[in-house]
C-alpha cells in the first residue's frame, strides 16, 4: 500500500509540472487605442451655465471615445469657420467631428428682424465652408446639431421677451436651422434637430426644466438630452 501511494504521488507531481500555464493577456495585447471625437461650436457645447459634463463629453462616454471639446463661448459661425486652420491635426485624427454654431449670430440681430434672414445665409455659408474643409482634410462623419432657441427659453424667455419676442425667436431659430440642415446637406455630413428634445413631438412641451436657470443654456437633463440624440459612432 505504501508503495501504491508513493507511486501516485510520483504521478500527480508529474502531471502538476507538465501542466502549460494559460497566456498572460497583458503581455500579449496592446494598449487599447480610443476613437476621438472633436466637438466645435459656442457656449451650449462647451456647457457654459450648467456645472455638469456637457453633452460632447457624454456622448463620447457612451461612445467609448475620447473627448475633444474646442468650442468657445461667444463664438459664432465665422469665428469656428476661422479657427480651423490651427486644429488641422486634431480634426486630422479625428472619428467625428460635432458642430454646433450660429446662436450667437442670430442673437447679435434679435432686436432687428429684418436681419434674421442674411444672418441665417452668413451662418449657411460659414458652416457649409467649414463642413467642406473637414472633408477635404479627410473624409470623417461631420454632425451639425440644430437649437431648440438661439436665445432665451421657458419661463425666462417669456419673462424677458413677451409674446412678440417669443415668436420672434421662433422666426430666428427656425431660420438658423433650416440654414444648419442646408449646410450639412454635402457629403458625409448630417443634421442632427435637437427641436423635439426640448419641445416635444408636438412643439408645445415647455422646456423650462432642461434649462439652466439663465434659459438660454441647457442644464445636465438637457445636455444628456442632446447627447442622447448623437447617433453612434460608425465603424
């Protein structure tokens, strides 16, 4: 009996030592490279008034990517137009580009709606000039957002404007985005509403509670809201 058990223990350590260990996974992959997306535009992507991650950084989480976030409060449709040339080599790499511009431009002329109209075609033109650029510096998705108002929204805005200067933004807005959606009308470029988000289906939905409380940008329900409305990344 006791040579029976020393002869199985001979085999078991036999068998222990001839066992091949399992790969090590880290040293065998790379590291894992992320997609970046670059978001250009004025104050409602770069999350001005909201305290919280802005939509750009959101929807590169969901993505898996990495954020790069270049817009600037203030800026208008020109001045993203403008500054192009010197972010060739992050655009360069880019997977998407995200633009959301020209709410400044009509807010310059909101007290003169005889302007709204050549406001609108300036926006058209800056940012179809943008759109073409990118594509001619590689061909990668453009995204342009549309806006739920270029100035003040809910409650402020028909505290600060009245029934007239309510639909006066209406006017303005509406004309933006129809010049939005003809500039992303090229190719590899699409226009992305962000109207039913913050209005509704039917365009009556008050937007007050996706506002920060200035009513001209939105808060963290909003900006998950247009987050929400980006659609994935291709590839």
């Amino acid at each position: 009996m006791r040579r029976a058990s020393a002869l199985l223990a001979v085999l078991l350590l036999a068998a222990c030592s001839t066992a091949v260990p399992e790969p090590e996974q880290a040293s065998t992959s790379g590291p894992v490279e992320l997609r970046t997306v670059v978001t250009l535009g004025d104050s409602v992507p770069a999350g001005t008034a909201c305290g919280c991650d802005p939509f750009p950084a959101l929807y590169a989480r969901e993505q898996h990517a990495t954020d790069v976030n270049l817009a600037e409060p203030g800026s208008t449709a020109a001045d993203v137009r403008a500054a192009l040339p010197t972010e060739h080599d992050v655009i360069a790499s880019a997977a998407e580009v995200v633009i959301m511009t020209g709410a400044n431009d009509m807010g310059a002329v909101f007290d003169d709606p005889t302007r709204y109209r050549s406001a609108a075609e300036s926006v058209q033109a800056d940012v179809t000039a943008t759109v073409a650029a990118i594509e001619q510096l590689r061909p990668i998705p453009v995204i342009v957002l549309g806006y739920w108002n270029v100035v003040q929204d809910g409650d402020v805005g028909k505290a600060t404007y009245g029934p007239d200067g309510v639909q006066n933004a209406a006017d303005a807005t509406d004309l933006v985005n129809n010049a939005l959606q003809q500039a992303a009308a090229q190719p590899g470029a699409a226009y992305v509403s962000t109207e039913e988000a913050f209005h509704g289906d039917d365009g009556t939905h008050d937007p007050t509670g996706m506002l920060a409380p200035d009513g001209d940008h939105p808060n963290a329900a909003g900006h998950a809201a247009i987050a929400a409305l980006l659609p994935p990344l291709p590839g």
